[in-house]
C-alpha cells in the first residue's frame, strides 16, 4: 500500500522537474527566435525620451542587451 504511495509521488516529482526544464528550453529558443526589443524599438524609445540616437549608439546598446541575455 505505501509503496503505491511512494511511486505516486516520485512520479509526481519526476514530472514536475522534467516539465520545468521542458518549459525553460522552450522559453528560451523563443526569445532567441524573437528577442523582446529590436533595434527600431530602441530608436523609437531613444526618439520619445528626447534623445536623437546615432547608429552607432542602437548598435552598442543592442549588443551590450544581448550580453545580458547570455
């Protein structure tokens, strides 16, 4: 009887972690397909708070994001 028990819950805990590593792989290939934020957004953000943003300054930004990301 408490075998069944036992065998129940590590199977309950088996599928948990399986699912939670399942989802993080997932969600990550995702955001590496489709980042959150592109570089026209960042001009577009720049442009609203005031800033005139060169290319030069999209591209650091951009790169210096996605170091995050790693």
């Amino acid at each position: 009887m408490w075998i069944n028990i036992l065998i129940g819950v590590l199977s309950l805990i088996a599928g948990v972690a399986i699912g939670f590593f399942i989802a993080r792989k997932t969600m990550m290939n995702y955001l590496k397909k489709n980042p959150p934020i592109n570089e026209k957004m960042l001009r577009v953000m720049m442009m609203q708070m005031g800033m005139n943003p060169s290319q030069k300054k999209i591209t650091q930004m951009m790169k210096a994001m996605n170091n995050q990301m790693k």
